[in-house]
C-alpha cells in the first residue's frame, strides 16, 4: 500500500470515527428523553412504495404508512426532502415544519441516513412531478450507527461487497435483484418437478462415508459416537436408497460441500437440485434437463434467449454429441480408432499431455481430450453424451459399448451445468468399480469414492432401472442474472478471514 492510500485509509478512519460518536451521542440524547428506537418492537406497514408509484391515481390524497431506510436528505429551514427505501423501491418524503410542528419537525431532522424509520402521510405529487409523501408523523424504528458509504463500489478493497452483504444490499438495488431472481429459478424447479409428480425429499448433510461423486470432503468429529463424519459432497447414494425402498420419483435441492479450490466458477459449499426416475433412462433426463432450464429462464427472465457476458444463449435448442465425437471434432483425434490403453498415451504425449502410464488408460485420456480441446468450445447449450466407464463409476454401461456410460453432463458458455446417467444398478459391478476407487484412494487419490457397504446392500435388494439428474443450482442463476462470478450469486460467499 502507498503511503498516500495509507494516510486516506488513516483519514478515513478518523471521520467514522467521528460520525459514530455524533450517531452514538444523538442516540444518547433520545435515550435520556425516554425515546429508545431499540425498545420499538413492531410498527403497522400498511403499504410499499412500488403501491404508491404504480396506483398513485388511487392513492393521490390518501393517507398511508410505511416504513423502510432513509437514504438521502436535503434539509431545509421550513421544508426538507428525504429518500424512504422498502424492499420494493423508494419514494420522497416532503417534511414541514407545518404538517409536523416545529418541536417533531427538528427532531426529523436530525435524523441520520441509514436511519430506518416508520412514516405516516398523504400522498402527492410536487410541482416537479415527483410522488411524495407529504409526511405528517414518524417513528424512529432503529438508529444506524455507522455511516453509508458514498460508494460502496470502491477500488480500496473490492472484495468488501462479499464481506458485508448486507450494506451491499442497502447500497445496491440490482444485487437485491439478482438474488431475488434467484429465489424465483429456485421455485421454478420445484414447481416444474412437482408438476411431474417428483417428491422433494431431505438427505443427511453428515454421512460416514462420502460418495456420489470424486471430490475431496470436509471431515469434522461426532463427539457422542466418537467416530469421524463428513460433510456431503452430492446426494446422490441416498437418493438412490429411496429408489431402491419405491419412492419412483424424488428429488432434492440443498447444500453440498467440497474441500477444494475456490474461483469464479467453485464455493466450498454449493447448492445442488439432484433428481432420480425409476424405469428412466439418460435419455429421459436430457430430456428433463432441457425442459427444466427452459422452464426456468422463461419463468425467472421471461424468455429463453440470455444474455451472458456479451453473448447471447440460446435455451431453445440443445444440441447433442458424443464424448468421442466432440473429441474428434475439435481436436481432429478419433478415439474410435484408438484401441488400447499404450495407442492412447502415445497420442496424448505427441499432443503435449501430461500421461501417468499406471493411471491413465484409453478412457481417462478420452476425458483429458475433451478438458483439453472441447470444453471451452461449448458455448451453446449442448449435450456431451456416453463418457468412459473410468470416470463414472456410478453410471450403467452402454450394452453395446461396454467401455462407455450411458451418461452426459450439459455445458453451457464453456462450463458445466449438470450431469446424468442411466444410474448403475447391478451390484457386482458396482462393487468392481468400487474397488477400483478404492485402490486410487489408497495410491494417494483423495477424491476418489469409497466403500459403500450398505449402498451395495441396498443395490442387492434390487434397484429398477432409474434415470439421475444433478443440476449445480449456483451456476444456472449465474447464468440467468448474467453473473461473472459465483460469488455474486451467493449471498455469503466464503472469505478468508482478514486477520488470516
């Protein structure tokens, strides 16, 4: 930091410090007076502010009362001006002197923005066509003791909108809207799946053993049972469970949790919408992953076609191709010619990729293709269809390709949106694949999954052939509320602490 942001940072300090002691003595004063706005425990909000602008000809004349944040004011002697934030919008409150009286009227102007305060009125509009509240009574509801910033949007510390939400939100409608959009994607997916008779159920967030997908765990200690648990990282072999019990059609939408890197696209913990169909396939969940994000942005946007960063997406249309055949596409490689494990690595080596000969066989360098030469290609909604075996342990096998999965994940602006697999149901096979996991685990790999003992318990009662879904919520209301960050879609992102 240079020394002269250090001296404005010191200077800074110094001038809240010293509006906190002007706000600290003014509460003082009303509390002496016996006028304490902390011991106000509710107030009648008869309306909002959207109500008074968009029915001003109903309500021209009448008398109402709201209450929100006082966010600007222009004081005058005989008349003042001040801006009323609610939740829905702000409006201008005209104060006299003559419609308060001149002892109320000094006392509201002493008033502080961030000031939160309950107001009663009749509605107008001035000479310069503005609608007001020509403000007749007040209650100071609670007393902001720290300042607004002017611009909270500033380059000191840009992270600072993450840290303190909250005055991001007083300070910044359009977030407010974002995570307003949010909550209304969210509740399109639950109407939408309700609607084809999906039922929303809860999985344990704790388990003792993670699985469901190749991810590191945060692992904490249950005290009572003295044994070791972990948070989860999908919901995946619950869900299933519930299939195997004749639950046909289930869902879930919550919390995940991976010990990983953190970056525009990765939180620690995430929300996730998995769903599973019994007698369903991955054709069936292509289907519903399609139908379900239309739904979505036609509900929380209005229409299917988005706007993402200065690129218009297209939800109408998802196109559909293979692994294999997207590798070969955009890397001119095709692994359909490609047998062996030794003709795949020798490729990928004359490509320039970095080749484990133990761990990597023909399917994981098929994979290491794609990450390398596809991916970031897929701007348009797309399918990505019929993945390894090696790197989908849970997914059935393709009958007539029993190297590959019958399995997609869709992409959308070069990153994905969600995964499905005609779920793998027969338990010998899944313990094979189990072991395999497990073997990688030991070999040092601490994503990998391991031993389900009683998921394969319950697979060995019997699962119906079922189709599975998992949706990562966080990144369709990025894409949606034209977010670049995952962080602006979090209400509270993780930090590193300041003092760290």
């Amino acid at each position: 930091m240079s020394e002269n942001n250090r001296q404005n940072n010191v200077e800074q300090q110094q001038d809240i410090g010293q509006l906190m002691k002007v706000r600290r003595d003014k509460l003082a004063e009303l509390q002496e007076m016996g006028e304490n706005p902390f011991d106000v425990t509710t107030y009648n909000q008869e309306y909002h502010t959207n109500e008074i602008h968009d029915n001003f000809d109903e309500m021209e004349g009448k008398q109402v009362s709201l209450a929100g944040r006082l966010m600007s004011k222009r004081v005058m002697g005989k008349a003042s001006f001040f801006d009323l934030r609610d939740r829905c919008g702000k409006v201008q409150l005209y104060v006299t002197r003559d419609d308060m009286g001149e002892e109320v009227y000094k006392k509201f102007k002493r008033l502080d923005i961030g000031d939160l305060v309950g107001v009663t009125g009749e509605v107008f509009r001035t000479q310069k066509g503005e609608i007001s509240i020509r403000t007749n009574g007040y209650t100071l509801l609670s007393k902001s003791l720290l300042p607004l910033p002017e611009k909270f949007h500033g380059l000191r510390d840009t992270d600072l909108r993450y840290r303190q939400r909250y005055v991001d939100l007083i300070m910044n409608p359009e977030v407010k809207r974002t995570f307003e959009i949010r909550s209304k994607i969210i509740t399109a997916m639950r109407n939408y799946l309700d609607s084809k008779d999906f039922m929303e159920v809860e999985t344990p967030m704790l388990n003792t053993i993670p699985g469901g997908a190749a991810a590191r765990p945060f692992i904490t200690h249950h005290n009572a049972l003295d044994i070791d648990m972990y948070m989860r990282i999908a919901t995946e072999l619950h869900l299933k469970r519930l299939i195997v019990g004749g639950f046909e059609r289930v869902y879930e939408i919550g919390r995940c949790f991976r010990n990983e890197g953190m970056d525009v696209k990765h939180n620690p913990e995430y929300t996730s919408m998995e769903v599973y169909q019994a007698y369903g396939d991955y054709n069936d969940m292509m289907d519903l992953t399609e139908n379900l994000i239309r739904y979505c942005a036609e509900q929380a946007c209005g229409t299917t076609k988005v706007t993402y960063q200065g690129i218009e997406i297209d939800l109408s249309h998802f196109e559909r191709i293979t692994m294999i055949d997207s590798v070969k596409k955009y890397s001119g490689i095709d692994f359909n010619e490609i047998k062996t494990d030794e003709e795949a690595q020798k490729i990928a080596k004359e490509k320039g990729l970095e080749v484990d000969p133990i761990k990597n066989t023909r399917g994981d360098i098929i994979a290491l293709f794609f990450d390398e030469y596809v991916e970031d290609n897929l701007v348009q909604p797309t399918f990505i269809t019929d993945y390894p075996v090696e790197i989908s342990p849970l997914a059935k096998r393709k009958p007539t390709q029993p190297e590959l999965t019958e399995r997609f994940e869709v992409f959308i602006t070069g990153r994905e949106f969600g995964n499905a697999f005609s779920e793998l149901n027969d338990p010998i096979d899944q313990r094979s694949r189990f072991e395999k996991q497990v073997a990688l685990r030991e070999a040092g790999d601490d994503e990998a999954n391991m031993m389900d003992d009683d998921f394969l318990t319950a697979l060995e009662y019997g699962m119906p052939p079922t189709g599975g879904l998992g949706i990562g919520v966080d990144r369709l209301v990025m894409l949606l509320t034209d977010s670049a960050s995952i962080r602006d879609v979090l209400l509270f992102p993780t930090m590193k602490p300041l003092d760290k």
